[in-house]
C-alpha cells in the first residue's frame, strides 16, 4: 500500500479514482454503520443488497479503508477538542475584557460622582453651609462605596472595634464585677469620725 500522502485518508498514489470514491462512500458513514457492505448499499441505493462486490472487498483490504477511516476520525476528534479549547479560550478573553471594561467605566463614574458631590458641597457653602446631616451622609455613602471596591485588609491586633466591646463586656464584666464585690465584703469597715466613743460618753 502507497501511503506517501501527508493524510492517510486523502488518495493514494496507486489508488485509481474509482477506488478513491468508493473509500470515500466508506469513509462518510457512521462509526458505528461503517462495514463495506453498508457503503456499498449506499453506492448502489439499494438497502437490501446482501453482499458487497468482490471489487469492493478487495479495495477496502489493498487500500486499508479500516485504518484510513480510523486515523480521519483521529483527526476529526483532534480537530473538535482543539477547536472547544479555542473557544474556552475566547471566551475566558472575551469576559476578560469586558471586566475590565465595566471596572473602568464604574472607576469613571465613581470620580464624576465624587467630583459633582464636591462641586455640590462648594455651591451650598457659598449659599449659607451644609447642614452636618447631609455632609455625614455624602461622606458615608463614598466610603461604603470605596470599601465595596477594595480588598479588606487582615484586622491589627491593636485595633479596638464596637465588636470587642461587646465581646468584652460579654466575657468579661461580670467576673470583674463579681471581684469587685468580694473586695468591698472583705475591706474592713472604717470607724465614723462623727460617732461618738463610747469611753468617752462614760467619762464625761
């Protein structure tokens, strides 16, 4: 068999045209229906034919249809996963890009935002102030805005927050309390300045 072709699967130097379109009837079935009397059935339109011709046979073992139509399917499936992978690809690319897109473009609406909320402020100074409220509340909204874009940083052990304080006060003030009672009921009792001594009541 001449297989100096580049792919097993295109025609052979010694393969006449006939041969060729036959392999090619044999090549374009299914896996699972691909058998020389199927093409051959299909090459004469005739479903009921039995058997294939002695020709036919003796094609698809000079030329190994088996092998060709195997080492195609090879390639079709190389060619499928290369083309999935490929598009993955794209895809990660394309969805890359548009992040990166949306992050710009919410990066620019969040500096006009804050340059219209300080052009805002500096109009209503120069028409009498700003009521404290709404200065607190522009300045949270920016903040609550500015921390939902950024990464938060590990908690600092010297940090103290609203949560320790409870925490604390959960855990610990009531043994502190319960301390400081014992300490007043063992502390012995002062003597009154004002109360009069007894000796000296007798005395007089």
């Amino acid at each position: 068999m001449d297989i100096e072709k580049s792919e097993l699967w295109d025609r052979l130097d010694n393969e006449s045209e006939r041969a060729y379109r036959a392999f090619q009837t044999f090549l374009s079935l299914p896996g699972d229906m691909r058998t020389v009397v199927e093409a051959y059935r299909g090459h004469l339109g005739n479903p009921e034919a039995v058997k294939p011709s002695d020709t036919w046979v003796r094609w698809s073992r000079e030329f190994a249809w088996a092998e060709r139509a195997c080492a195609y399917d090879d390639h079709l499936a190389s060619v499928r996963r290369q083309a999935f992978e490929r598009g993955i690809e794209e895809e990660a690319e394309r969805q890359g890009a548009l992040a990166e897109r949306n992050r710009n473009r919410f990066n620019e609406l969040m500096t006009m935002g804050y340059e219209a909320a300080m052009k805002s402020l500096e109009d209503v100074a120069e028409e009498g102030g700003m009521r404290p409220a709404e200065a607190i509340q522009i300045t949270r909204l920016h903040l609550e805005a500015v921390k939902a874009l950024s990464i938060e940083d590990p908690k600092v052990e010297d940090d103290w927050t609203e949560d320790d304080d409870a925490e604390f006060a959960e855990t610990n003030l009531p043994q502190i309390e319960a301390e400081a009672a014992m300490d007043e009921l063992d502390e012995p009792e002062e003597p009154d300045e004002d109360r009069e001594d007894p000796e000296d009541v007798d005395s007089g």
